[in-house]
C-alpha cells in the first residue's frame, strides 16, 4: 500500500515511484497512455514548476517537458538564468491526454474529475517534497492547487502564499507556441522567464 510506495521513492530520489504510478488506475487515461509520467528533480529541490498533463513525446519517453513546450521552457530558463536540473518539475495529471487526427496524437485538456483523481500523486510528490516555491505554468495546474473555478489572469506574476508555499502563477509554455506572431511569443516567454526568476529569488 501506501508506505511501501514512499519506500519505493526513497530508493530512487530522481524519480517520483514510476513503477507504482504506472498501475494507477484512479481515473481512465492510463488506457491510452504509453507510460504514467513522473515528476523529477532533486529530491531537495527548492522549487516545483507545476505543468498541466505529459504531451505525446512525454507519453513516450515517460519524462517531463521533453517536447516542444519542454524547449520553450528550457528558452525561460536560460534567460531567467536558472539551471533546470535544480528544479523539480512535474505535471498536474501524470497521463497523456489525447484524440487521434490520422496518425497524430492530439492533446485534449483533462477534466476537472481527471485533475481531481490525480491529486492524489500531486499531494504525494507535495508532502515528499516541501517546495519553498511552485510555479504553475498555464489555468490546469493553478486549478489543481486552488480548485477549479479559479481565472488565471487575476493570479498572473503575482505571488501568494498557499500555506507555508509562495505559489506564482505564469503562462503554459505551450501557449507560445500557439501563437502566430513572432512578437506576441516573445512577451510570454520573457513573462514565463520572470516569474521563474521572482520564483527563484523567492526560493534562495
Ligand atoms: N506540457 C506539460 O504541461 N507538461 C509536460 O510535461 C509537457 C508538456
């Protein structure tokens, strides 16, 4: 049960239990998902960056931020000055969620319901964890620390405190590359960069 679980990531302090999430079963998107997709980062690690669900390179290789939100991620973190694997980042729903185009694997926002369900493995890697900070990269992920309901746009770049953990607020990565124009994709990376440093500042 439970305690052999956090016995299981003491043996492996890179990795949040792979083998035991991978049998998780609390909602159904690990049907369709090649591999339940752990946080990772120093197990001392000051602070979390919080993003929404693994994407389809993520779902693969079964680790965080290796696809393209990944590398506009990686682009923040270098001008916020900030190595990545100082941080620990991990996702609100640890299961891709996806609907077939031809051979593309779409990305589908989760549920409030999915996001619920996986709380459980959030409040786990939580409590493992103590993060003096957590940066929440888009709407799904400050949802899952506040609860639905919840307008990004009144918590954007502004830190609060959530219990004893300063919480900041920024853009997903992924929204940049949404956006056509090269100006527009500029300001929410240099925005995400920014709060990643007052985030970092807040950590030290
Ligand atoms: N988007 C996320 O929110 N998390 C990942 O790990 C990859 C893409």
């Amino acid at each position: 049960g439970k305690v052999i679980a956090v016995q299981a990531d003491h043996a492996q302090p890179e990795r949040s239990a792979p083998s035991v999430l991978e049998a998780c079963r609390r909602c159904g998107l690990w049907e369709h998902a090649t591999h339940g997709v752990p946080g990772e980062g120093p197990a001392r690690a000051r602070m979390m960056l919080l993003g929404e669900q693994p994407g389809d390179y993520e779902d693969l290789a079964g680790r965080v931020f290796v696809g393209p939100a990944g590398q506009i991620l990686d682009q923040a973190l270098q001008r916020a000055g900030i190595e990545r694997n100082a941080l620990y980042l991990s996702n609100a729903v640890k299961h891709f969620k996806w609907k077939a185009r031809g051979k593309q694997r779409l990305h589908v926002s989760p549920s409030q319901a999915e996001v619920q369900a996986c709380g459980y493995w959030l409040q786990e890697e939580l409590a493992r964890l103590e993060p003096a900070v957590i940066v929440t990269l888009g709407a799904t992920a400050l949802s899952a620390l506040l609860g639905p309901e919840r307008r990004l746009a009144e918590y954007l770049a502004k830190p609060f405190l959530w219990g004893q953990t300063w919480v900041i607020a920024t853009w997903h990565p992924s929204y940049a590359l949404r956006v056509g124009n090269a100006a527009r994709r500029e300001e929410i990376v240099s925005s995400i960069a920014q709060v990643l440093q007052m985030g970092w500042q807040r950590a030290a």
